[in-house]
C-alpha cells in the first residue's frame, strides 16, 4: 500500500502546481487570455491484511475554482477577475468575519461584566 501512496504523490507532484493554476494560453487575434484557477487537492491511503481479510481506507479528490485571467492586449497585460468566483468566496468569507467579530464582542461584553 505505501508504493501505491508514494506512486500516488509523484503523480500527483508532476500535474499539480503551476499547471494547475495557470491554464494554456489561448490567443485570438492580438489577444492573449490565459485561465487563473485556486485549485486544491486531498488524496488517503488505506491499509489491511490478507487473514484475516479485513482492512480500511480512505478516499480523495480536489477542487478548481475559475478565479479570472491574465489578458495580455495592445495595452499591456491585465488581470481580469472573475465576478462570480469572487462572489461565492466573499460571502461566505464575509459571513465567518461577521461571526467572528460579533464571537469577540460578545465575549468582550461578558468579560466587563
């Protein structure tokens, strides 16, 4: 089982990164658009025996979130973000930071009292 995790990895290694990130650049006319991507992956592993036949393990898998583009024009190169990749990370972000703040005046309240 460990070589399959090692093999796992080293796999993993030689497509994730940059790659991952960035997408191929894609040219029309005299623009250049290239892809920009928040991508995250989790792989598992598992273990057993043979006799008694029994074992466990676990699963894996990851995520890609279109984040915008690197657009390279006449006018220079420019990141143009995407809209509603921002919008389905900043509100959940925002309502943690909203709990969050109220969690501390909340216990600063208590704590005066």
């Amino acid at each position: 089982m460990a070589d399959f995790v090692l093999r796992l990895a080293d796999s993993v290694k030689s497509t994730a990164g940059v790659r991952t990130a960035y997408g191929d650049p894609v040219e029309l006319d005299d623009v250049t658009v290239i892809p920009v991507a928040l991508a995250w992956f989790g792989f598992g592993g598992g273990e057993g025996t043979q006799e008694p036949a029994s074992g466990s393990g676990g699963g894996g898998g990851g995520a890609s979130v279109p984040i915008g583009a690197y657009i390279k024009d006449k006018t220079g190169v420019r990141f143009e973000p995407n809209p509603i990749a921002l919008l389905a990370v900043a509100i959940p972000f925002a309502w943690v930071a909203t709990r969050g703040v109220a969690l501390i005046f909340r216990a600063l309240r208590r704590r005066r009292r």
